[in-house]
C-alpha cells in the first residue's frame, strides 16, 4: 500500500543529497568535476566497459554542457564519487531513467581509470542505491552489464542486484556481439540486507 504522508515529505530526485561512506563520500557532480572526470571518457578500456561508441577524442564542451546541466535534473541523480583519504573525485555513480509510476529507476556507475579494485564502487554503488530506497522510495533498481565486465558484476552481486534476465547480442563491439544482462534489486531485498547479501545469507538462523 502506498503511504501518501511519506511520500509527501520524502525527498525527490531534485534533492540532490550528500552521502558519506567510510572510504567514499558521494556529492553532487558540477562542472568542476570535469577535469577529473574525463579520463574516464578519453580511456579505450573504459569506453568498451560501458559500451560507449564514440569517434575520437570526447567532446569537451558537450561534456562540460552536461555536467552543468546535472543539478537541475528532477528525474535523475548525478553524483561524484571523491575518495576520502585523497579528497580526489574518481568517478560517478547515477540513478536515472526514474520511472515514477512504478517508482523504479535505472543505475550506472564508472570510477575514473587507475582507481578500480580497490573497493570505491562497492561502497559507491551501496551508498546510492541505499538512498533510492530508503530516501526516495524506490521499488525497484535495475542496470545492465555486459558480458565481458565480470567485475562490474561482481560489484553489483555483492550490493545485492540479481541477475533476472540477458539482453542478447545486445552489444556491436569490434566487430563482436556482447550480451548485456540485467540484473535488478528490489526494495524488500534492499531492507533485508541493506546492500549486504552475503553477510545476510550467512548470519544466524
Ligand atoms: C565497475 C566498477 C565501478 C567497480 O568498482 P571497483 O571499485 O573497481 O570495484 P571494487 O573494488 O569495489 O570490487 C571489485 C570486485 O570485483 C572482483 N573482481 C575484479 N576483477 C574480477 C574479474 N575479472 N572477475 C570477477 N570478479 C572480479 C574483485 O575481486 C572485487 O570483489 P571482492 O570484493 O569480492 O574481492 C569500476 O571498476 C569501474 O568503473 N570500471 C570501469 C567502468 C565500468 O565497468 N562500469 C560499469 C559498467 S556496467
């Protein structure tokens, strides 16, 4: 049942919040942010990850033009992750696509090349998508991942996502077709081990 006085008072996706982990702290991305970020956009690795066509060199007005843009948005959340003990910005990590009428909402995250490995998507990916449900009301958050980027799943099996489906062939990659999988999380999994399956599934009985 929806509970309508919540909802009310709940912060909405133009609430764009600050979120503090032990090893990341995510915040509002602005065009400041840029500079950091664009590693992430001019690496070939990085741009095969997230299935990113592009030709050449990355656009760096258009890119600037959509980090200015960002804090406007009242249907997605864009927020820098900045790795604690440096105070460096290594990435994003993104609800978007909300649908609100069956309040879900989709997620991607991309750390900056050199910073992977070291457990900031985790706690990124952990942190946001614990606001969409406990903050924003989400039932439901969903992603894709391909084939090839066993990491990126990893990460997103231990903050919980289940695989439910594969989008085949959905990928053209040098001359390669690359499945996609989808995998989703839903707000009762989320309450039931807050971002931690493995430790839920391993606790007392
Ligand atoms: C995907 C990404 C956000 C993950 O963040 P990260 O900080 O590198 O990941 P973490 O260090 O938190 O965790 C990595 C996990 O993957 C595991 N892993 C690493 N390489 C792996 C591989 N080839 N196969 C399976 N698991 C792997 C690690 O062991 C670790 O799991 P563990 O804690 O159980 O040991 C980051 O690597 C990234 O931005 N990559 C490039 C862009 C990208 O792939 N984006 C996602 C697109 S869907």
């Amino acid at each position: 049942m929806v509970d309508h006085a919540r909802r009310a008072t709940r912060p909405g996706f133009l609430d764009k919040p600050t979120l503090r982990g032990e090893r990341v702290l995510l915040r509002p991305v602005t065009v400041d942010d840029v500079p950091a970020l664009l590693p992430m956009f001019r690496d070939a690795e990085a741009s095969r990850l997230t299935g990113s066509h592009g030709d050449g060199e990355p656009d760096e007005a258009r890119i600037r033009t959509w980090y200015e843009t960002r804090g406007a948005q009242d249907d997605r959340l864009d927020l820098a992750v900045v790795e604690l003990t440096t105070g460096n910005v290594v990435g994003e990590a993104v609800l978007n696509a909300w649908d609100p009428g069956n309040e879900s909402c989709g997620f991607r995250i991309c750390l900056v090349p050199g910073t992977y490995g070291h457990g900031l998507g985790t706690e990124a990916t952990r942190l946001i998508v614990g606001h969409g449900f406990e903050q924003l009301g989400l039932h439901r958050v969903s992603l894709e991942v391909y084939a090839f980027n066993p990491r990126a799943r990893r990460v997103y099996e231990k903050a919980g996502f289940v695989a439910e489906g594969v989008l085949r062939d959905a990928l053209l990659w040098e001359g390669e077709r690359v499945d996609a999988v989808v995998m989703s999380i839903l707000a009762p999994e989320w309450f039931r081990h807050r971002g931690r399956p493995e430790a839920a599934d391993h606790g007392p009985a």
